[in-house]
C-alpha cells in the first residue's frame, strides 16, 4: 500500500535560454564563431536538486508563484521531458492533464479526437470503444460527438478533453491547473471525479493557486520556489508557510498608488484586539486598522476609504467615512484615524486592504494606496466561498422533510 | 534501436490512427479528396511532356521513363515537403504527452505510402496499356521498403533538425528540387552511364538510392533490364545507411524536443 509510485532524486533541469524559440543556422553559426572562446549561455535552472517521493493513493499539491518550477517538475514526470541532472521514476500508467485538449486536431471530430486522444495516452481501440459512452456522457456532448471540434465553444473542448484524460484510468493522475478552467459546474464535476480517483487508491498530483481547494484535496504539499523546495509537509503547514513567504516577498504585485498628495496616507497599521501589530487574524475577531497622514495646508471635509479584495484583485467589500456617516472636519498636519471591522466573516486565505483620501464631492483624489497591506484569515468556520454569511435551516412546518 | 522498434510497434494502434488522420486531414474539405493525389502527378506529367515535346526530347521510351519517374519521385517528394511540419506542427502533443516521437513522422510517411501504393494502381493500368507485361513481382517488395526506407531516414533527419534550425522547412523545397535532378526521373540511367563523365562520377551515380530504386521500379513494370547487382546493392545499402542515420540522429535530437518546442 505505502511504497513509493514516484521518487524523484536530485533532480535538476535546466534551461538553455538562447536556445528556445526560433532558432536559425545563422544565429547557430554566428554562436559557434563566438564560442569558441566564451560561450554566452542564457541558462535558467527551473529546477535545483529536488527530491521527493510520493506513496502510493497519495494526493500530493504542489504550489508555488509563477516560475517556481511546478508545471516543469509535472512534465518530468509525465515523461515528456528529460532531466538534466537528477532522475525521475513513476510506476504505473501516468495520464496528464497537464493541458486538456491538447491533442485535438481541430478538422477531426469529437469521435475521432477520442480516438486519437485516448491512443496517444495508451488505451487501444477495445478500451476507447468500451469506455466511448461513458467519455460522451461525462463530457456532455452527445449531439455534437460527430461535428469537428473546430466548431466547439472552448468549455465544449476542456470538456472532452477533461472526459478523456479521466477515462483513460491512469495509476497516476497529473493535474496542471485544470481548476482554473471552466464553469463552476464543470470544476464540481472535476473535484468530484478527483475524489473518486482517491477512493479508487489513485496516487494523484495537482498544481493550483487555488490554495483552499488545494489544501482540501492534498494529503501533503510541496512548496516550490525557484526551482527548489522550500516546503514539504502537512496541508494547512505548507499554506501558512506559503502564505507567510508571499506576504514578504511579492505583496507589490497588485499595489498601485496615485494621487495629488494634498493628504498623504503615511501608514496602516493591524492591530490584534490586545492592541498589538499582526497580519494574521482568526474568523470572527475583530480588525483595527490605524491609518496615519499627513496633510499639505488645509483640507475642507476629507473622506477616508478603505477596501478588501482577494489576491486576484477582485473585490470583495469597499465602504468609506462618508458612507458611514462621519463627516471629518477641516483637517491640518498630521493624524490618525481608526477603522475597526468586529467580527471578520473572511474565509482562509490573503486578502489586499486599500486605503484613500478623497475630497467630499469625490472629484479631488488625494491619495490611494490600491491592494498594499495584505492581511491572513484563518477561521475554523467551514463554508464555501470567501464569506460567511449567517445562515439557518428549518424543517418544513407543515411536518418536515421526513413526513 | 530494437528498443525503439518494440516500442513503436507496442503502440501500432496509435501509429494506425495517426496514419489515418493524416490522409484525412490532408483531403479534408477539399472538392476532389483523394483524387489529388492522383490528379497532382498527372498533371505534373503533362506538364513535363509538353515542355520536352516542345524541345524535341519525346521520343520513343522518353514518355514511359517520365511516368514511372514522376510518380515514383512523388512519393519522395511528398515525404519531404511534410517532414519539417511533423513535430514542430505538433508541438503541443509533445510538450504534453509522452509517446515514441518517431511515430509522428513515421505516420506521415506511411500515410503517404497509402497515397502512392493507390498512384501505382493508375501506373499498372497505363504500362498495361502501353503493352507492357510486368514482372520481376519478387522485386517489387524490395524496392518498396527501399523506397519507404529513404522516404523515412531522410524524413526522421529533416523533421528533428528542424526543431532546432527553423531553416530546415525553407530549404528542403530546393533539396528536393536538387535531388530530382540528380536523379534518373526524368532520364534513364543510360543517359549518364554513356556520357562523357568521369569514372567516379558514374561509380557515384548509385550512391544515390533513388537511381537503384527508379532502375528497380522500371524493370518491374516496363521490364527493363536491371542494372549490375553491384550497382543495386551499392543503391539499397545506402537506403538502409540513410533509415538507421536518420533514425539515429532523431533518437539523438527527440531528447530536447520539449525544450526547444
């Protein structure tokens, strides 16, 4: 049961810069001719001396910022890459869905993609014929199974593709962000076949930004960084981990700042209900925020706002000082101001706070500081989605579900 | 390489379906389909008998040379215009599953051989007509694996050295161009085996496989005499020579494919 279906070793790949892309044999020539003193080798190591191994029905989750080596690491194993140094071992039949669809050739159609598909990942026309039915029904494409795929809606495509990869009943599932793609339905129907992949014993890989699902789906996770693996353990580890690292080192992806500067947001500080500085909070507790400024001359009833969004920069709540019904005298120098959220009704994960001054008749914007203080949410509260809201259910009065 | 053999026949289901998605795709959506394949070599015939008729050069044999010629060299021809396209047209495939690559090119060159063993069903019925009676069947197989065999080397060779030098697709339109002229298509071999050229020049003239195979393919269906066995050997030693370097170097190069794609 517990022996390893993958192991990786020491495994190291790099990447010869100058090679990729449109190469000609005057650029090979004219290298040839300057290197035989010096050669100019652009290298990228997407990996460095990585080691792991996983058991076998173990579902482990790799995450990591962009670059960090997740989407190579998964094409080593799928076997369509070779290491440079280091090597690689997976038992049993790998099925990636590294990029749903990828085989498709767009003049055939439906049927004659599975066909193609299903022999590339090594079933042979018994197992595809078998196994057709339940391919058109999972995607969902009965009516247009015999049109060529060109005419598809691109959800149609990862749908077939998605069916296909799924059917050809690998040992070892990769999975490259399929989540990211696709309807909500579909990524239900995904999460659901992935977890019956796990009942099946399945060993299975995934790459995800989405850390939530993530962290629900793996039994462990690696997290990688330039190539190298920073982390290596338990679920909710790793993510704080993660989470940690990502605060200190790409907080200014999202920022933004403009402004005329009359009013200067000279800081935001957190603060924990003792009063201490923090960044992390629990759900439910209560968020102080103390924003200082400074003001050049005298500004005439300024309004404070603040908003929440998530790491892709999709807001979640916005309000202000105006909105709350507080109308802020004159003000000259410096200052502070308090804001204060009781009872955060956050989901896990990080979210980017906003702060501005603007004048009263929202036509002067004095200062805005757009997704710069990043703040944690860990809540013991289980819900989907990003909020909790309250909620209650009742048995029917006219006797209840049961009657 | 008998690794690769077994590998690639393990999968000849695949091989299958890739060779009969190429002979689709090519047709798809075209008015006539298949018949091109026929259609293209006769009109390429046509065109040849009226600029040689013009010029005085159709006599006698001229005419049943340039047929056998032509659609024996179509195949060549074929193989060579879609070997740069096999894997860096199907890039996507190979940076996300893993599969014996030689198989892309492989099928193309198969799925050719479809095209042209269905060509010389037309060639049978005119050497028929012309009044000739084939023979030499027990030829016919060699020159077929011989042909397949120079098809697929030189194919494996372009098809992976393009991955790497994008050049390879613009130039193989004048290779070609080259080797039909330095081959017996549109002449017969006689014409420079009596010529005034050196020696070594003649001894090189079976070094390439295309002049043994032609020879070979005219004595089966006109019933020309075959060229000395020496020569023949000298020719399919060399298509041998050119499938297993071709195969080779592909081997060598499929390593990085991933990488460069």
């Amino acid at each position: 049961m517990s022996q390893a279906v993958i192991s990786v070793e020491h495994v190291s790949k790099r990447f010869r810069l100058q090679f990729r892309g449109m190469r000609t044999l005057k650029s090979a020539a004219m290298d040839t001719l300057r290197g035989v003193w010096r050669r100019p080798d652009r290298q990228l190591w997407a990996l460095q001396d990585v080691s792991f191994e996983v058991k076998q029905g173990e579902c482990l989750g790799l995450i990591g910022g962009n670059g960090a080596g997740k989407s190579t690491l998964l094409a080593l194993l799928a076997g369509t890459m070779q290491p440079t140094i280091g090597r690689t071992r997976v038992a049993g039949k790998v099925s990636s869905l590294l990029e749903l669809g990828a085989g498709f050739h767009p003049d055939l159609t439906g049927r004659e993609n599975i066909y193609l598909c299903g022999s590339i990942l090594g079933l042979n026309k018994r197992q595809i014929a078998e196994r057709f039915d339940a391919i058109v029904d999972f995607a969902g494409l009965a009516d247009f199974i015999d049109e060529p795929v060109k005419h598809y809606s691109s959800g149609m495509y990862i749908r077939l593709g998605f069916a296909v990869a799924v059917e050809a009943d690998p040992d070892v599932l990769l999975i490259d962000e399929v989540l990211a793609v696709g309807d909500a339905p579909f990524q239900r129907k995904c999460l659901h076949r992935m977890d019956d992949f796990r009942k099946q014993g399945k060993t299975m890989l995934i790459i995800s930004h989405d850390l939530p699902t993530i962290q629900t789906i793996s039994d462990r996770i690696l997290f990688l960084d330039k190539g190298r693996i920073l982390g290596d353990g338990a679920p909710s580890l790793i993510v704080e981990q993660y989470e940690k690292f990502w605060r200190q080192q790409n907080k200014g992806d999202l920022r933004s700042e403009w402004g005329t500067h009359a009013v200067e947001l000279t800081g935001v500080e957190f603060l924990d209900a003792a009063g201490a500085a923090t960044a992390a909070y629990a759900g439910g507790a209560t968020l102080r925020a103390r924003v200082r400024y400074r003001t050049r001359g005298r500004i005439e009833n300024p309004v404070f706002g603040f908003s929440i969004g998530d790491v892709n920069g999709r807001l979640i709540h916005g309000s202000n000082t105006q909105i709350a019904g507080l109308r802020l005298p004159a003000i000259e120098g410096s200052g502070e101001l308090c804001l204060r959220m009781p009872d955060l009704a956050l989901g896990n994960g990080i979210y980017l706070f906003s702060f501005s001054v603007h004048s009263w008749d929202h036509k002067t914007n004095y200062h805005r500081i757009d997704n710069a203080f990043p703040v944690a949410i860990k809540t013991d509260r289980v819900f989907d989605g990003c909020c909790y809201l309250q909620s209650a259910w009742d048995a029917g009065s006219d006797g209840g579900v049961g009657a | 390489m008998r690794a690769l053999i077994e590998e690639i026949f393990s999968r000849h289901e695949l091989l299958h379906i890739l060779v009969v998605r190429n002979i689709k795709i090519r047709y798809k959506e075209s008015v006539l389909g298949f018949l091109w394949s026929l259609v293209n070599p006769v009109l390429l015939i046509g065109i040849y008998a009226l600029f040689l008729g013009i010029l005085g050069r159709i006599e006698g044999k001229s005419f049943e040379i340039l047929v056998t010629g032509v659609f024996v060299w179509q195949y060549v021809s074929l193989c060579l215009g879609d070997s740069a396209g096999t894997i860096v047209g199907n890039a996507n495939l190979i940076k996300k599953s893993a599969f014996p690559r030689l198989i892309l090119p492989f099928s193309m060159v198969l799925a050719n051989l479809v095209n042209f063993l269905l060509s010389l069903v037309v060639v049978l019925v005119f050497v028929l007509c012309a009044g000739h009676i084939p023979g030499l069947w027990l030829w016919l197989p060699v020159m077929l694996l011989a042909h397949v065999a120079v098809c697929a080397g030189v194919s494996f060779f372009l098809a992976a050295a393009n991955v790497y030098f994008r050049d390879v697709q613009q130039v193989t339109g004048l290779l070609t161009m080259a080797w039909f002229f330095l081959s017996p298509v549109l002449y017969s071999p006689e014409l420079v085996m009596k010529s005034g050229l050196a020696p070594w020049l003649k001894a090189a003239f079976f070094l390439n496989p295309m002049t043994g195979i032609l020879c070979g393919y005219r004595a089966i269906l006109l019933g020309y005499p075959l060229p000395p066995m020496s020569d023949m050997a000298l020719s399919l030693g060399m298509a041998a020579l050119i499938l297993i370097l071709g195969t080779l170097v592909f081997q060598r190069l499929e390593k990085r494919f991933s990488d460069e794609l």
